[in-house]
C-alpha cells in the first residue's frame, strides 16, 4: 500500500487523530469479546477463503481473522492514512502473509472486480454514512461478493450510550443524535428522537438488494459500576465524547461553554458507584444467493 491519497472526510471526527485511533484499537477488543466470535456462529466458515472488512479502522477484527486462519485472505480499506499504516505495520510485525490493507472510500464505488469475496465485514460506520447511500453501499457488496457468499453489518443507534442514570451523559447523546439527523446520517423521524433509526432499516435494506437468510443478532455491554466493561467502555466514552465536541459544534447543535459543562459533569458520573448504563449494537447478516 504505497501512495495514499488525502480525501474528503465525511467521518463525524478526524479520522487522522491518534488519540481516534487508540479508542477504536481498545473498542475493538471490548466489542469483539462482546460480539463472541469472530464470525456470525451459524455461518459454514469453510466456504469463506476471501474477507473484506469495509472501514477496517487500525485493522483488530481483520488481523484477528488473518491471525487464526491463515488459509483465508484478508483485505482491510479505510480512509485513514493513520489507521492504514498502523494496521499494515501491526501486520508486518507479526508476519500475516494473508492480509492486505488499502486507502479506499466506503462512500464511493469498491474498486473490487464483482465476486471477489466471500464474506464481508462492516462494524461502526454510521458515523461516516449519509442515510441516502446505505443501500448503494449494501448493492456494491452483493456485487462485490461470490455466489453465497455473508454481508454482515454490525452497528449502533446511538452515540455509544444507551439507557444510563447520567443526566449528562443522556444530554450529550441527544445532541448527537440531533446532530447526525441535521447533518443527513440518521433515519428517525425527527431530531427530537433520541437513537439514528438505524439497524431496524438494515435487514430491509439486504432485503431490498436481494440478500436472502437474513438474521438479526442484537448485543448488549453493561458498563455500570462494577460490571466487567465499566472501566474500558466508561474510558471509551471519555475519548468519543471528547473527539465529537467540534462535529456538534460545527452542526450548530451547542456551544463550547455548554459542551464542556456537560463533559465535567459526564466524568463525575461516570465514576459514581451507583452508575448504570447498557449500551446495545446489532449485527444483520445475510447471503447472496446462490
Ligand atoms: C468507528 S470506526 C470503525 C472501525 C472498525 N470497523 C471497528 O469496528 O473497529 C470508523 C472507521 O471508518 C473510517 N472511515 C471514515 N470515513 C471513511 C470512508 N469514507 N471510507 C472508508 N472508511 C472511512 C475511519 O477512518 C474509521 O477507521
């Protein structure tokens, strides 16, 4: 991978931040022991020999695959040069021959030939996604994917928060939310409601473009005090919540003075013994037919 070319960014923090791309290496590992494996269980993974995994981020869940099996290929994009070179280096450190990353936009075109792969992975992309190109995405995978062959869609209707006893915290998620609508990525119905409207549309949108035996598997972290994810999920909220103050800034949704007071009184919660907050993802997968 040689000569990445800058591009416009339409992910809601700068992809470049190194402070980003610590929090996606750490989410990785939290979200993954979540999610339970590795692939959706039910899947006849003998059949998947190519892998792409679509805004791959420093590349933990592509390495992981590659890492333990090593009779499948692994190609990760993004748009990060950061993430890229991160990644490609981790992958020369531990000599995964299998794995490939490239600089490519997951809101334009797959510069893939059609049936190229067998299984495709996308986690976390409702931050760079706006609502109309959803389906075009879902179409260009069918194309891009062999007979048979699994999209799987992992992703979230709010901003990494759920249902949680901070005040604070629950301002700063309404103001997301209300920024994602006002800025074209979320399907709720107005900006007053508080969640993307998201994965409800997923399994229509595979339906729609034709995928077939689709599933919905919801997934659920408890980071309340005391629960094993507290300490990583409450330290990942720090990091996003920090990184998304100029997006809501520059949407018109709060000002500065507003924004730190939330974010004081969101770390003096988030530490309180009584804390609780669920936060829930879902993966939608489907098949190609055959
Ligand atoms: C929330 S992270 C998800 C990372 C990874 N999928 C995971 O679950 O750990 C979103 C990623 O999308 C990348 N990104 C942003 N805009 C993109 C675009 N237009 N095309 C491809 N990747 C993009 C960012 O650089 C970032 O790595």
């Amino acid at each position: 991978m040689t000569n990445i070319p800058p591009s416009e960014n339409s992910y809601v923090v700068d992809q470049e931040s190194a402070t980003e791309m610590a929090r996606l290496i750490d989410q990785d590992a939290m979200v993954s022991r979540q999610m339970g494996g590795l692939f959706p269980p039910d899947i006849d993974q003998g059949r998947v020999h190519d892998v792409l995994d679509i805004a791959c981020g420093p590349g933990g869940w592509a390495m992981e695959v590659a890492f333990e099996h090593p009779d499948k290929h692994v190609v990760g994009i993004d748009i990060s040069q950061a993430m890229l070179e991160y990644a490609t280096a981790q992958a020369n450190m531990q000599n995964l021959q299998n794995i490939e990353f490239f600089f490519m936009d997951a809101t334009a075109s797959l510069e893939f030939p059609a049936a190229s792969f067998d299984l495709i992975n996308i986690r976390f992309i409702v931050g760079l996604m706006w609502k109309e190109i959803w389906p075009e995405l879902i179409k260009e995978c069918k194309r891009i994917l062999r007979p048979g062959g699994i999209l799987r869609i992992t992703d979230t209707d709010d901003a990494l928060i759920g249902a949680n006893s901070s005040e604070a915290l629950e301002k700063l998620s309404i103001l997301v939310t209300r920024a994602f609508y006002r800025t074209g990525r979320s399907f709720a119905v107005d900006e007053w409601a508080n969640h993307f409207g998201l994965t409800p549309m997923l399994s229509n949108f595979l339906l729609e473009a034709g995928f077939t035996n689709i599933r919905e598997v919801p997934h659920m972290l408890d980071y309340s005090a005391g629960a094993p994810a507290h300490f990583s999920h409450t330290h990942n909220l720090e990091v996003a919540m920090y990184l998304i103050q100029p997006f809501l800034r520059n949407a018109g949704i709060a000002s500065q003075e507003e924004l730190e007071q939330l974010y004081e009184q969101m770390l003096i919660d988030l530490r309180q013994d009584e804390f609780f907050g669920i936060w829930t993802f879902m993966s939608t997968y489907g098949e190609k037919s055959a």
